[in-house]
C-alpha cells in the first residue's frame, strides 16, 4: 500500500468550497421543496373551496419551486458524477 498523498493549501481550499456549496445546494433544495409543500397542500384547499383561480396560482408556484429544487439537486449530481 502506498501512503496517501497530502492535499496542498489550494487543493484543501478547493474541496472545502466545493463541500460548503454542496451542503449549501442541499439547505436550498429543502427549503424549494418545503416551499412547494405548502404551495401544493394550499392549491388543495383552495381546488376543495371551489377557489380554482386560487388553486391555479398556487399550483404554478409549487411547480416553480419544485423546479428550483430539482436545478439544485442536479448541481450536486453533476458534482457527484464527474468528482466521485
């Protein structure tokens, strides 16, 4: 077995960054697809209100919110496919 070799200063700052933004597009996925929750779960009460205008526009805002979600979540698989 051969020793590892050290990572130098920018290698480390480099794998810190990229770590920091990882965990960063994680917190920001969570918080699109919590968003998109209560979008979704007021879209329904609006639709059960007979309220469909309401029920559209909430509707339209969890789909966007979704997508921001999945855009983060893809930044981090495209990090994992081409990194790990």
């Amino acid at each position: 077995m051969t020793p590892e070799t050290p990572l130098t200063l920018t290698e480390q700052k480099d794998a810190s960054f990229l770590n920091d933004t990882r965990i960063a597009n994680h917190r920001l996925a969570a918080q699109y697809l919590e968003s998109a929750a209560k979008f979704h779960t007021m879209a329904a009460d609006f639709y059960q209100a007979g309220d469909h205008v309401n029920g559209a526009e909430s509707s339209l805002k969890a789909q966007g919110f979704m997508h921001m979600a999945f855009e983060e979540q893809a930044a981090n698989a495209k990090y994992y496919a081409l990194h790990c």
